[in-house]
C-alpha cells in the first residue's frame, strides 16, 4: 500500500476509534483533580499535587488551542477526573472558541476552572475576558481569578513577572484548592 494511502486509512482508523469511544457515565467519572498548563502550573506541580492533584498535565510553552485535545485525551484514557483545571494563555492569545472546546470536551457532569493570567504580556486582558466569558456561558465552567489575588503580590514572582516564586506556588496552589473545594 502506498505510504500517503496507509497514512490515511491509519487516521481513519484512528478517528473511527476516538468517535466509538463513549462519554463516561456521571456516576463512573473518577474524583480528583487535573491541571493542564503550562510552565507557570509545571512550577507549582509539587504544591498542587500535595493539595490533591493527581496529574499535573503542564509542559513549557504550551498554548490554550492544546487545552481541548489535552482534556479528550485524559478523557479517552478514562482518567478525566470530576475536577479539571486549566491555566493557558500566558503564552499567546486564547481564543473562545478553544475555551468552549475545552469545556465541552471535559463534559456537562465535570467542573472545569479557568484560571486568569497574571503575565505582563499586551494579550492579558483581552485573554482574562475571554475566560471570564467562557465561564459564564457554561454552567460547569468556573473562573479562578489568579490575577486579582496576585497582582499585588510582586514577591510571588519571578523577574520576568509571571513565573512563580516559592511563596508564589504556594499561593497559586492554596488559592486553586480553596476555588475547587468551595463548588459543591
């Protein structure tokens, strides 16, 4: 078989078994906790794994167009837990219709918290609306507003002004623990 020929019907196959996947039940979605981010969560995976996470899914430099795939993934593994967080954007623009992917892609009967952007980038804004507006159209979407909580908080971060001290993880991970256990 020529080689573009069986590279398609691979992703067909694929595709055909992603799709015969079926959702998980409400009763059968394993408690617990997932983060998906980038390098701000990668420093803090320690502090948030002591609170609870049991995956910490975060690489340097990932964008928020990764955030749907990432959540289908873990779902598709059947490890997508009742809890998800994701904190992208610190890298470039979040879009809103990734963030709906997102939140869809986790499913109805799963919290999914949004975490905003505390990096001294020209996009912060425009991305922390976005997420704030997401949230607001889904009924299982939270936001967490790291922003608010750390702006004035310089000692938290590092030179560049987002990156996570060790009081900074501390913080991020306290203030991500008390937003997930205050949604019943």
């Amino acid at each position: 078989m020529p080689r573009p020929l069986l590279f398609r019907v691979g992703i067909v196959a694929l595709l055909a078994g992603a799709a015969l996947t079926p959702p998980a039940a409400a009763g059968s979605i394993r408690a617990g906790r997932l983060g998906i981010g980038d390098s701000v969560m990668l420093g803090a995976k320690d502090d948030l794994r002591a609170r609870g996470f049991g995956v910490v899914d975060a690489v340097v430099s990932r964008q928020f167009y990764d955030a749907p795939a990432r959540v289908q993934y873990w779902k598709r593994l059947g490890k997508l837990p009742k809890n998800v967080v994701i904190h992208l954007g610190n890298n470039g623009i979040v879009r809103a219709s990734d963030c709906s992917h997102a939140v869809q892609a986790a499913g109805s009967h799963r919290h999914v918290f949004l975490v905003t952007l505390k990096v001294p980038r020209s996009w912060r804004s425009l991305d922390n609306r976005r997420l704030r507006l997401c949230a607001r159209r889904f009924a299982n979407a939270h936001l967490i507003d790291w922003y608010a909580a750390s702006h004035d908080h310089p000692g938290w971060f590092a030179r560049d002004g987002y990156h996570l001290t060790a009081s900074g993880r501390t913080a991020y991970a306290s203030l991500i623990a008390r937003r997930i256990a205050a949604v019943p």
